[in-house]
C-alpha cells in the first residue's frame, strides 16, 4: 500500500506544478505581442495542460480514493476537509482550461495584472488559526512536547540552573537545541567575568 501512497504524491506534486506554471504562462502570453510568442505560448499551453496537468490531477484523484478505500476507510473530518480542497483544485484546473480555450482562439479579455492575481490564487495560505486547531486535535502530545523542549524553555533557565521542562520539570541535556556543554561552560566564564 505505500506504493500507491507513493504514486499519489508523485502525480500530486506533478498536478501543482502544474497548477503552478500553466498561469504564469497565460501572464507571459497576454504580454506578447508578436505572433511566434502568440504561437509558441499556445504549444507550450496545450502541452502542459494535457501533457502534465490533466494526467497529473486524474492519477492524484485515482490513487487517493485508493488509498481512501483500501486504507482510510473511515471517513473522518480530515477527510472530509482533503476532499473539499480536491474539489476546489478540480475547479480551479477546469478554470484554467477555460481560460486555455480562450487563449488558444484569441478570444482572451482578461489583462495580464488580473492574470497575475489568479495564478497568485493557489499559493494563498489558508488561516492559521485552522491548522494550529487542526494539529492540536490530531497530534495532542506534539504540542506538550515541542513546548517542554523548545529553545524558549533552555535559554530561560539561566547560568548555573538547570534548564528544566515547563510541564513535566525534566531537565533537558546539555547539547539540546544546538549547544553543546562546552559553549554553555563558556558562556558562564564570560559572564561570571564581567
């Protein structure tokens, strides 16, 4: 099964790339003005979109189910909230393919300024508010332990004290988050000299 897993995100990161560069093109395109550019960023256009995007997305969206169907088989919200951004991609990309259609008959209205919003779209990250919620839900112990063992938590401890965990009271080793006993040691002598 991690061969499928595998396959899934390999033809995912192929479909964002994708996703990527086909509006990057389509800026490119509505700034040419000669008629090679016009005609080569119409090859170039169909390629990607048929080429890579297309088999790109519909072998994400084959391995995915799967996946879902051999291995996740329980729907939970996280599943739920995967498919809903599948969907909105599956928009986007038939979005694209209109917009290649318009392109490849000369029939664009669109400026290259509102072209560069819409290839800036993809990339707009979603609240983090959503994901902190999301990572805490899942990984509950993830939280408690980055805390107890963050670089906050060693560097407030101060010379000669042990640098202990804010919520178990273990002692973190010396060579924790980058420094080595050594440095410590030295930093205590300067100090102690001042």
């Amino acid at each position: 099964m991690l061969w499928v897993k595998s396959l899934h995100l390999i033809f995912m990161v192929t479909w964002f790339a994708g996703l990527f560069y086909l509006p990057r093109l389509f800026v490119y395109h509505a700034q040419a003005g000669d008629r090679i550019s016009l005609e080569r960023f119409k090859v170039m256009e169909r390629k990607l979109f048929w080429g890579i995007m297309t088999p790109g997305a519909v072998l994400t969206i084959v391995f995915g189910v799967w996946l879902w169907l051999g291995w996740f088989r329980p729907a939970t919200g996280w599943l739920h909230a995967k498919i809903a951004l599948v969907a909105l991609l599956a928009g986007y990309h038939l979005w694209c393919w209109r917009l290649l259609r318009d392109f490849a008959a000369e029939r664009n209205q669109r400026s290259h300024v509102w072209l560069r919003w819409f290839n800036e779209f993809p990339t707009l990250p979603p609240r983090r508010g959503a994901s902190k919620r999301c990572c805490r839900k899942r990984f509950p112990l993830w939280e408690e332990q980055t805390r107890s063992w963050s670089l906050a938590a060693y560097r407030s401890a101060g010379p000669g004290r042990p640098a202990t965990a804010r919520t178990s009271g273990r002692a973190l080793p010396p060579g924790c988050c980058g420094r080595s006993t050594s440095s410590s040691t030295a930093m205590r002598t300067t100090s102690t000299r001042r």
